[in-house]
C-alpha cells in the first residue's frame, strides 16, 4: 500500500476526542427577508432546509439572538405564522404551510425536495439535469419479500427485476434500462454511501445447482428510510466502472432530533401459497404406447409419462405395488409442497438530542420453504450513530451484522437432489403421496420410482437431505466530517464489507445415484469476500455574484476487493450418515486468491444562474488492476444541464417546467480478474503427484477498458398545484471496445483470449406519470403510472461471430446467444424444416425435420412498467400495484417435457387415431405416413424445439394493502404513540399471459446468460399477511 492509500485510510479512520456540533446560531437582522434568515442558519449550523419559496412566510422579520439554539429560533420565527416544520434525518429541516396542524392539499408536492446523488451529495431535485428516482423505504416494508429488491417490481420506470424460483432469500437479476452490456450485471448498490458486494452466492444450469442468494437481499427493509435509482451514466459517472448498469442508493434510517428515546417494534406474518400454473390433460392416464401399467416393474417405469389408456377409475399398480384407482391427480402441486409461513420481527430504539443521535435495531426472519425440512433464518442487527464533535467536526458511524442459516435450499433445473423435477411432471394418474417417505427402512436406501437413478426421489430428499448455507456478515462505515467554513467542508470515509460463506451440499447415504449408494459431499465451500472502501471529499458552495452559485466536489478513492475461496467433494461414506470431510474415502480439495484495487479520483462542479439554469460537470479517472500497466488508466468526463422554464414563463396552471439534457461516458473492466498474464494452478492428483494446469485463456497485454456513452434529455413537469406530474426520459446507450471471451484456434496453444471487440446500443424512453384525483384534509387518492420502451441492439462480438451461445436447458436442444444484429439475450432453437414453397418437410419416419438454428426472440422485455393506486381515508389506506411486461420469450422445458411424456393437452390429438403430419416429404409427395402419437409428439419435440420457446408477456396484480393507523386519541392512555395495521397480498392474480402450463416469471437463475430459462423450478407463490406496527411513547 503505498503512502496515499495509507493517508486516506487514516483520514478515514480518525476519531477526535472532541464532542459538541454546532447547532446553535448568532444572528442580527432588522426586516430581513425570511429567506435569508434561513440561510444565515444554514451557513452557521449543521442544518439544511427544504421548502418552497412561494410557499414560506412572505413578512419581514427581525432577529437579534447571541449563541442560541437554532431549533427555539425556528420555532420562534413561525409562531402564529401559519407554517411548521420538521425535523429529518441527515439534519434536514422541512418547512411547510399548516393548517389546524395538517399539511394544506397545495402544500405535500410543492416543498423545494431534495435528493441524494452520487457520493451522498445532497442536491435540490429542481437542478439536478438527469433522470432519478426516489423511494420511500416504508412502502416495501409492508408486502415483504425475503429478498428487500424483489419489493420494487413495477414501481420504478426503467427498472426490471426478475427473481428466482429457488424459495426464500434467491436472488434477483436487476436491470436498469436494459441490457446495456454484453457482461451486463446488477447495478451498484450503495448503503449509506458506501459501496456493498451484491455477488451471487452460486446459482443453477442446466445440469442443476441451488440458488444461495445475493448480497441485496441481506439488507432488512425495516432499516430503510428511502431508495434512490439513479438510472443514466450522467447520474452515476462518479462511481466508475460498478456503476455502468446504474446505481441504486439506500439510505438506512437515521436518529432522533432532540426527542427522548422511543421503541418502535414491527411485526410481520405472512404465508406462502404454492400456485399451480399447469392446463394438463387429464384424460389419458400413466403408461406407455396407449397401455396402462400391468405391474410394480411397469408402473416405475413408466411413472412419468401419461401415454396410457383413457382413465376410467379401475384400480391399477402403482410404484409403490399398492392398488389404487387410474383417475386423474390433479392437486399434486397443491398437496407435495405445503403453505409457507413466514415471521419476521424488528425492534429499534431511537433518540437523540442536539448534540447526538442514534438508532439501534434488531431483526429476526424466519421464512419457510414450501418445501418441508427447508427454511430460511436470518438475524440483522443495526447501528447508526451521529456526533457532532466540535462547532466544526462531526462524525457518523453505521454498522450492519447479519447472520443468515439457509437449510436444504432447493435444488433446480436438473433431476439430481431435485425434489421439483419429478413432481412437476408426474404422470396424470400418479399420487404424488405413493413417493412417500422415500426411502427403505431397513436399508436407508432411496426407494426407486422411475427408470432413471438420477431423478432423485422428492420424498428421500425431504426426509435425508443435510445441506446448508451459512452466511457472517458485517457492513460498516465511518464518516468524518470537518467544517472548514461555513461554505467549505472535508469529508474522509471508510466502509467495510466482510462476508463469510459456508455451503454445504450432502450426497445422503443411500441416494441411488451415488457410487455403491454410499452418498458422497457435492459440495464443502467456504468463501471470505471483503472489500474496502475509503474515499476524501472537499466540497464547497458559494455565491459568485447575486445570480450566480457555484457547487464544487473534489475527490479521491480507494477501493480493495479479496477473495478466498476453499472447495472440496468427494464421494462414498466410510460410515454411514457421518457427513463430514474425513469420513470421505476419496475426496478432492481447490484453493482460490483473488485481490482487485482500483485507485481514483473524481470532480463535480454544479454552476447555478438564478436558480433557472443549471450546469454540471463531472470527471473521473480510474486506475484498474485487473488490466496491463499501460493500459490501466482512463478518464471518463461527464455533462448535464437542467433549464426550468416555469420560472420564465408563467405559463397557467404550470407550477413547474424543466428540461434536461446530459451527456456522460463510463468505464469497465474485465469481470475475471487475472487474464493479462498466465498463472499456473495445481489441479488434481494422479496416482498422489499434484498436476499442474493454466487457463485456456490467451493473455492479452494490449486489453484497455471498455467505455459506455450515453445520452439523455429529459422533461418534468407539475400542474395544478402539483397534482399532475409528468416525467419523461429519452436515452442512448453505445459501448465501444467491450471484453469479450473470444474463441481462438487451437493452434495458438489456447481455446480463448479477452479482447477489446464488443459494441452494444441500447436506447429508450422512459415516462412516469402522477395524477391526485382526490386531495383533501382527510382523503386523498394518488394513481401513478410508469413505462418503459427500450430497444437494446448487438452490435459485435468479436469482429467475426455472428453469435455465441450462453445458456441452455435440460432438454439441451436449445439455447440462449448473443447475436449479432439482434437484443440480448437471444432464444435459439431448431424451427421446422421447410421447402421452397414453405411446406414443412417430413421425414421418412413420418415426423417433421429439423430446420435452423436460428433466433427465436429476446429473453428480456421490450416494454414494461406499472400502475400503483393508493387511496386514504382518516384513518384507512388501500393500494395495489399492477405490473406487467411485453416483448419477451421464454425457454421453457416444462413445455418440452409437456410433450414428450404427455401432458400437454396438444398431445390429445391422433391418440386413437395417430398423427400424418401436415407437409410433404423429401421427394415432393404428400405424406401420408401415420405415426402414434405417443412416438410423434416425443420425436416432434426433440426434433423443433420452436415448441418450448413461449411469449413470456403478461399482466400480474402484483400487490395490494390494506391499512388502519389506530386514531392517536384512542392511544392517550396507552403506551403507544400510534398503532398501524396492515393487511398484505403479493402476486395475487395473473391477468393476462401467454405461457401454458408455466408462470412466465419462472426462472431457475439471475445471470444474464440463463435469462428467460425455465425448468423444474418451485412453483409460483400466492402470498398473504399482516403487518404490525407500534410506537411507543
């Protein structure tokens, strides 16, 4: 570490002895203007203000105190003015009419907002020049999700978020404006100010794995006071390279202002409803070639696949050997998985006085699967603290420790230690209960309920499995505050984000796939992530003339990410039932070191003319490790501009009117760190003697980073007292030299090399529309709408493919790519082979030919958004949320297997009768070959798989709420201060879809390669709850 990493550690890391803030004020005014006594406050405290300036006191005032308290002089100064104000986090003071002591229905929108930017810089929302959104952290809090981002589906324009299919604490694939990358990943995410890791914690393929979380989802949504998406590169420029897909700022809830401590405690119960989205046939019952089982051996055998006969009630074996009638089964989803509940509590302890203030909280979430024996356990404990230390030094302290338990988290995708694989797919006349309890007494062995050993029995699973993830957690931060002048200030900070990981994934004894049936450790994994953040801030306002207002930042980070990452499996247990490491008779041990840094430096300046038109400017340069020594460095500058027209023209029943327009570019680096150079590792052992091994990676000493531009105007606009808002965003993404894995010939000794040949445009538009029916002192009803339009294009990969392929599914007759010309990412699939004249052509075995592999649509929508309604009476709130989404496919392989054992009800046609398909064959002539159905629809589906590739569009009613807040004079002689009661349903119905038999959410990963991938994932949930809050006196 070299000597200025080590200075601004240190400034980060130091404590004065000193404590007292500056909070009070000497002030000499004789008819001044209200405004500029507020000023006056704000340049000799610690104090900011939000108002409207047609919306404060209009009568001159005079003022004469000597060291007071600057709250009594506020005070003071609105006594019997018809104005009151309040205290915020972050000492902000708001400042609003009042009347008989409620907000006037003019006065709510119309308060000069303010919201915080990059690096936590506070600015007026008026100003800022590019496109930000800013949520309140209590309407998520409500309708929970064990994954918080999961929480802000359709409520955001340009923000898509799809989770996983993996049961409690999955992660989420989150997308700000698209796909602007081919690497495109999350967008940074910020707590407090401070970078965190959001890295996925293992995620599934197509030959299986569990989902174990990401980094988000282990924020508690009870600590959040508000979220803030800033969407464009102008808006996030001053991150770097993390922020090239957006950043998303969390601002954890702060101390009192001068209030005694207070108790606050929320609890929550909700429960988890497994929904079942299959339209199966249920005519034709379990078998093959239109017989039904005549044994045990059959009935294993053919367990499932539904090409029997037509069900008629007669009892019929079964896997087990016990006799029971062949009808149709159609509640096996509803009866294997069970209703899920979930409890999750929060107690906080707030207060605080002028000097000080703190917050300390304690959570616990216990969230079922809907599977049995699987649940979720995460405790989150949380400090905040401010101190103010002298009339100039302040310092803030956060402090987050989480300790999250995931038990047998659900397997996906594949059938191995997959209890989903089998119960989705058994056969039409097929109890799922006859699995039970899968497993033999006497031997311990998996009972045996198909032909194939490597579809676990879903039964032995719940009853033997021994996985589990555990997850310490800790996010600290620090922040040291020195007030130079009343118009400069010095900020050093420091955040820490430590996590250690241990997940265990157990072959039980007994499994049958396994060697001898001896079981084995599929997975033995502990990983330490840390990263390190410290950064200098210089800021500093000033009035160059009476029109003129200059806002300047100057600063520099530092940034440091290790890795550590320990694998071992193994297989066959000496003795049985002991799952440990030891007991292993063969096993296999990976070490891994990884260590990232970035060094930076950074500026913004805002340039103000009358408060109408606003300039900024913003750069920063970054030194990336990852990349060669002469390469390493670049800077990315950055351009905005806002101009409110409302303040010129006048314009009637316009309160306010802006545009923007602004221009920014940001960098990246490889996401694989150490392709510059080749390093050798040591792999396994042959016959006791370590072999070594390098990667088929090609290094590249000439790899620079990428750069994304972008361009965005914008136009805001407030109507009739700001009942009518409307936001509009146009942007235009372009990356140029993007990392890509390219293919080399194996002749170079290598099979791939990083290179500098990726370019992607992605471009849209953005709206938000706000309308307030209904605002008056008891009632008001708010509908909001968002929609987003984006166009993403692939422009080159290497220079010489046309497409390289991401992802796949089971079935593997299908795939994910990037193409070029075409969105990311691509559905490719084989269509029908078809002849000049567009006839499909048959084969000699009476079914359709595989034609092209060719792209079939985009996994990612085109066109999405949401429609909130909030209404308010007294005491009594209602709302829900409608989101939906248009324009995407889907690569399904519950509609594949729907074919080929059956259960589509596509399959019902030529079941007596048998299929000539419709074409001709290869010679010309009309066929007229007659195929079984129970041979045609398996070989149909193997040979186009155009058939699994469905419209992934819909319309959902995401959420709705119910609430009472108890009326405070009913709680006069309680503890309580108030008492809020909630009623809560997520995902309650789907209105409209394309996608038979699945859910068109259902995805078993969040990377971008698998998007859009379904297959033998946990069902859909139907969620209901209730919510309670209480705050004590």
């Amino acid at each position: 570490m070299n000597c200025a990493q080590r200075i601004i550690l240190l400034i980060g890391l130091i404590v004065p002895l000193c404590v007292h803030a500056q909070t009070k004020v000497s002030l000499n005014f004789n008819e001044a203007g209200f405004e500029q006594v507020i000023e006056a406050i704000q340049q000799q405290t610690i104090y900011h203000f939000a108002y409207s300036e047609s919306k404060i006191p209009k009568h001159r005032v005079s003022v004469k105190v000597e060291d007071e308290e600057a709250i009594k002089v506020i005070e003071q100064l609105l006594l019997n003015s018809g104005f009151t104000y309040s205290v915020m986090p972050n000492n902000l003071i708001v400042i609003r009419k009042n009347v008989d002591g409620k907000l006037t229905a003019d006065s709510v929108h119309l308060l000069k907002e303010v919201v915080i930017t990059a690096l936590g810089i506070e600015k007026d929302n008026q100003k800022v020049g590019y496109a930000l959104t800013t949520i309140s952290g209590s309407s998520i809090a409500r309708a929970r999700e064990s994954n918080m981002i999961m929480a802000l589906q359709g409520r955001v324009a340009g923000l898509n978020i799809t989770g996983v299919n993996g049961g409690p604490g999955s992660a989420a694939r989150v997308l700000i404006r698209g796909v602007s990358s081919m690497t495109a990943a999350s967008p940074l995410f910020i707590v407090n100010g401070v970078p965190i890791d959001n890295s996925v914690r293992g995620s599934a393929t197509e030959y299986g794995g569990a989902d174990y979380g990401d980094g988000i989802s282990n924020i508690n949504p009870d600590d959040i006071e508000t979220i803030t998406i800033l969407k464009g590169s102008a808006a996030s420029a001053l991150y770097g390279a993390r922020a090239a897909n957006g950043v998303i700022l969390i601002n954890l809830k702060g101390g009192g202002e001068n209030t005694k401590a207070k108790l606050e405690y929320n609890t929550n119960l909700s429960f988890d409803v497994p929904v079942n989205s299959t339209d199966f046939q249920y005519t034709y019952g379990q078998g093959a070639q239109n017989k039904r089982p005549n044994d045990q051996y059959n009935a294993i055998s053919t367990s499932l696949l539904s090409w029997g006969e037509v069900m008629d009630g007669k009892l019929s074996p079964q896997v087990d050997g016990s006799m029971r009638p062949y009808a149709p089964v159609k509640n096996n989803i509803q009866t294997f998985y069970r209703t899920a509940p979930a409890f999750i509590n929060t107690l906080s302890l707030v207060g605080g006085n002028n000097r000080n203030n703190y917050r300390v909280s304690a959570s616990n979430l216990d969230y079922s699967s809907l599977l049995i024996n699987s649940a979720l356990n995460r405790k989150t404990f949380n400090f905040y603290g401010t101190l103010a230390l002298s009339n100039k030094l302040s310092l803030s302290l956060t402090g987050n420790y989480i300790y999250e338990n995931n038990k047998n988290k659900s397997y996906l995708s594949d059938g191995p230690l997959n209890a989903n694989y089998g119960i989705s797919a058994l056969a039409t006349s097929v109890d799922q209960s006859i699995l039970a309890p899968g497993f033999d007494a006497e031997t311990g062995f998996e009972s045996r309920w198909n032909p194939d050993e490597y579809k676990t029995n879903p039964y032995f699973l719940m009853n033997k499995q021994a996985d589990y993830a555990k997850r310490n957690r800790y996010i600290t931060s620090a922040v040291l505050k020195y007030q130079l002048a009343s118009w400069a200030a010095f900020q050093g900070r420091i955040g820490y984000d430590s996590s250690k990981d241990e997940v265990v994934s157990i072959l039980p004894t007994g499994i049958a796939f396994s060697i001898n049936r001896q079981g084995g450790i599929n997975a033995y994994n502990q990983n330490h992530t840390s990263e390190l953040n410290s950064d200098i801030l210089f800021t500093a306002t000033q009035n160059l003339s009476d029109k003129l207002n200059l806002e300047l930042s100057v600063g520099g980070n530092y940034r440091e990410r290790r890795g550590t990452t320990e694998k071992l499996i193994g297989s066959q247990f000496k003795i049985p039932y002991l799952y440990v490491p030891e007991n292993l008779i063969t096993s296999t041990k990976t070490l891994g070191v990884t260590k990232i840094v970035t060094e930076s430096a950074y500026y913004t300046a805002d340039l103000s003319y009358r408060r109408f038109l606003n300039f900024s400017v913003t750069g920063r340069y970054d030194i990336y490790s990852t990349l060669p020594a002469n390469n390493r460095g670049i800077f990315v500058p950055g351009v905005s501009g806002s101009f409110i027209f409302s303040d010129l023209l006048k314009l009637k029943g316009l309160d306010f009117g802006k545009l923007r327009l602004d221009f920014a570019k940001t960098s990246g680096e490889p996401i694989v760190p150490y392709t510059t150079q080749i390093y050798y590792t040591i792999d396994n052992q042959v016959n006791g003697v370590p072999v070594g091994g390098f990667s088929g990676d090609l290094p590249n000493y000439n790899l620079k980073p990428f750069t994304l531009n972008e361009i965005e105007a914008g136009l805001d606009l407030k109507f009739f007292n700001s009942r009518l808002d409307i936001d509009f965003t146009y942007f235009n993404r372009l990356t140029h030299n993007e990392i890509i894995n390219a293919k080399q010939s194996v002749t170079t000794g290598f099979t791939s090399a990083y290179v500098n040949l990726g370019e992607t445009r992605n471009a849209g538009i953005e709206l938000a529309l706000g309308y307030t029916p209904i605002l008056t002192q008891h009632s008001k009803w708010q509908v909001n709408l968002n929609v987003t339009k984006v166009k993403n294009t692939l422009l080159s990969i290497d220079g010489n493919s046309n497409y390289t392929l991401t992802g796949t599914y089971r079935p593997l007759n299908a795939n994910t790519a990037l193409v070029v010309g075409k969105p990311i990412t691509q559905i490719m699939a084989y269509d029908y082979l078809r002849d000049a004249n567009g006839n499909v052509i048959i084969g000699s075995d009476g079914i359709p030919k595989r034609g092209n592999f060719i792209p079939m649509g985009g996994t990612m929508p085109t066109l999405y958004g949401g429609i909130t309604n909030s209404f308010s009476y007294k005491q009594f709130s209602f709302s829900f949320l409608i989101d939906y989404r248009f324009g995407n496919k889907i690569l399904s392989a519950t509609a594949y297997y729907s074919y080929v054992q059956g259960l589509n009800k596509a399959t019902l046609i030529g079941r007596e009768s048998g299929i000539v398909a419709d074409g001709v064959l290869e010679n010309g002539q009309k066929n007229t070959i007659n195929v079984p159905a129970y041979a045609y629809y398996p070989q149909l589906a193997t040979n186009i798989s155009a058939l699994a590739v469905l419209n992934g569009s819909f319309i959902k009613l995401r959420q709705a709420t119910l609430g009472y807040s108890v009326n405070p004079r009913y709680l006069k002689r309680t503890p309580f201060t108030s008492i809020g009661i909630d009623l809560v349903a997520r995902n309650l119905f789907t209105l409209l879809k394309y996608s038979d038999n699945v859910d068109p959410e259902s995805q078993f990963s969040p990377t971008l390669g698998y998007a859009g991938i379904e297959g033998a994932s946990l069902p859909a949930t139907r969620t209901f709850g209730i919510n309670f809050n209480f705050k004590f006196k």
